[in-house]
C-alpha cells in the first residue's frame, strides 16, 4: 500500500511539471516580438482583434496621416474602432520587413496592398518586463 502510494504521488507531481511547463512555452511565445508583429496584422487584416489588446502597451499612440491630416488614436480609441471590423477580412495583400531591431526596441515595416491605395504601417515595438508591446504605430496612405 505504501508503495501504491509513493508511486501516485510520484506520478502527479510528474504530470504537474509537464502541465506548467507547456504553459510557460506558450506563455512565452505570447511575450515575443514576433508574436505581437503577427497579432497586429491579424487584427489588421482579419479582423481578429481577440489577442489584440495583449500585445498593446497601455499608453500606445496611433498615428494615421491622410493628405495633410493627421489623426491620432489611444489604445482605447483603437481597440473601439476595431470591433466594428472584427472577422472581417481585408481585400488587400499584406507583407512586412524590420526596418530596425536590438535589444530593446523594433520597428516594422508592414505593407497593406489594396487595389487601389497602399496602406504603409510601422509598427514600434518595445521589450517591456511584460514582453514585446507595440508602442507606436504610425500609418500613410499612398
């Protein structure tokens, strides 16, 4: 009977080290940069915006230059505007480059195709103790 028992109790704390350690890696995952470039196209051009919000900082600034008009956006403000086109999906082909990275911060180059216009966006990205938050995003319409 004690043997029963050692080799249970050896089991679960086993199969607790397996469970957290796959949440650590996708913990993870969420933290990198590539994943916060990856959810911002998402949102952008699938209109999935459910993972949207953990990859911006609070105090993110969104930037869009129309003509000679600039407008800005918060965090608020832009997670606002985008349910309105959640699982839509953009007529548009998208591609995107780093333009600069270290350490500490990135800056991305993500290109919306369009028919008729080209949406350019880029998108800082800063290391923060929470992960990679997108900073600044900043967007031209050529």
């Amino acid at each position: 009977m004690k043997a029963l028992k050692t080799i249970i109790t050896a089991f679960c704390i086993a199969l607790s080290f397996t469970v957290f350690s796959k949440d650590d890696g996708a913990k993870d995952q969420k933290l990198s940069m590539s994943y916060a470039v990856q959810t911002y196209i998402d949102a952008m051009t699938l209109g999935k915006i459910k993972d949207f919000g953990e990859v911006l900082d609070n105090d993110v600034k969104f930037t869009m230059t129309q003509g000679q008009k600039i407008v800005n956006f918060n965090r608020a403000q832009m997670l606002s505007a985008l349910k309105g086109s959640e699982n839509m999906e953009q007529n548009c082909k998208t591609s995107y480059s780093v333009v600069e990275q270290n350490d500490a911060q990135s800056i991305v180059k993500v290109t919306m195709t369009y028919d008729v216009f080209t949406r350019t966006n880029y998108v800082t990205i800063s290391h923060t103790d929470k992960g990679w938050k997108i900073t600044n995003v900043s967007s031209v319409f050529n």
